[in-house]
C-alpha cells in the first residue's frame, strides 16, 4: 500500500501517477471520482465505481 513519494517537481513521475489507473479496494473497478453536490449546497467526493 505505501507507495514511495517522488519529487513535486520531478515532470515525469508526474505524468507517470497521473497516467496510471488507481483501482478501487471495494470493488475492484477503476476508480472515477466525481464531485456531487447535495440540494443543501454541501459538496462531497464520490466514486462512481462502487455505485449501481
């Protein structure tokens, strides 16, 4: 699980984390991650993998 950090402002390992597919510990799936607000006005993150 613990993943070794690389530098901020290493380009490459950024681009390489962000290329590479997260998947979820729930489901198996590929994670997406949305931002879902609720009529009161509160925001909260939700994965849309786990859901249907």
């Amino acid at each position: 699980m613990a993943e070794v950090k690389k530098s901020k402002t290493d380009v490459a390992a950024r681009m390489e984390s962000k290329t590479k597919a997260s998947f979820c510990s729930n489901c198996g799936k590929k994670v997406e991650v949305v931002l879902a607000v609720s009529p009161n006005g509160k925001k909260r993150m939700r994965r849309l993998c786990c859901e249907g």
